[in-house]
C-alpha cells in the first residue's frame, strides 16, 4: 500500500495488492491478492475486488460492486452501486475446470447503477451503460446503452452528453 492512500481500518486489504497514490479504499472493502488499483481512486463501501483486478487510476467504484479476476477497469471509470460483473460463461456449481472469460471496461467508461456487464465483452472508451442495464455483447466507444439486453441508444460525447439518438 502506497503511503499516500487511505485505507478504512474495516477494509480487508491483501498484502500483495497494490494500492495507488492518493486512492481511498472505505468501509468493508475486501481487496484480493495481485489486484491493482491505480492513483486516486476511490472505492466506496463493501466493494469486493477480486485477485488479479486491474483498476486504472482516477476510478471511483461505488458501494456493493463486485469485481472479480478477469475484470479490468481502463483509467477514468465510473461504476455505479450494485454494478455487477460475470466472469464465468457457463456458471455451474459442479465445474471445478471452469475458465474466466476477461472483460475490459476502457477509459472514461461509466457503468450505470445495479447494471450487469456479462464477461467476455468490452466497454468502449466513454462510452454510458444505463442504470440497470444488462450488457451482453461489446459496447461501441461513446455508445450509451439501455435495456435488457442492452441496445444503443445513442452517441455521447466524452463528457457524457447525447450527441444522437439511434
């Protein structure tokens, strides 16, 4: 952990995770072995980061969001409360050979609240998963998508502004 950083003394912070400079791990966090979380991030309450995450710098991952390995979030990310990520394709209790699939979340990405992003996929640059949203195929760069299934809906621009409607 960098000197810099803050952890909450509730916080469960794996030694050999690497935390950045000015990041801010709060209330119940669990983070894993090997992930990395860059400079100032903030991680809100009773976030669980898996072992293995990549999380860029200037990231805030609000309260409830479960990250887990094979998941990794570019710089400049948002992701709402209750966010979800998968990162098993065919999930059965039984699998003891299962395989993570990867996901990427690329830079300035927001994930709405209580969306879940289904691995395998890649967000784009800027591009807006709405609240509650159920992301199963690649999100275009500066794309915002809705739904469930998730559909495009319109174009952003990379200050989160509709540009155009589809």
């Amino acid at each position: 952990m960098n000197a810099d950083s803050f952890v909450h003394a509730s916080a469960n912070v794996s030694a050999d995770a690497k935390i950045g400079e000015g990041s801010k791990i709060w209330i119940n966090v669990q983070v894993r072995e090997q992930a990395v979380i860059g400079r100032n991030c903030i991680v809100s309450k009773d976030v669980y980061i898996d072992h293995g995450v990549q999380i860029g710098n200037n990231c805030k991952i609000q309260n409830s969001v479960s990250v887990y390995s094979g998941v990794t979030i570019e710089d400049d990310v948002f992701v709402g409360p209750n966010a979800a990520f998968t990162n098993d394709k065919v999930p059965r209790a039984f699998n003891a050979e299962w395989k993570i699939t990867p996901t990427l979340v690329k830079a300035g990405a927001s994930i709405g609240a209580n969306a879940t992003i289904v691995c395998g996929i890649v967000v784009g640059e800027y591009a807006m998963v709405a609240a509650g949203a159920v992301v199963t195929k690649d999100v275009p760069a500066y794309a915002m998508v809705m739904g469930n299934p998730a559909r495009v809906v319109a174009t952003v621009d990379r200050e989160g502004n509709v540009v155009s409607r589809k």
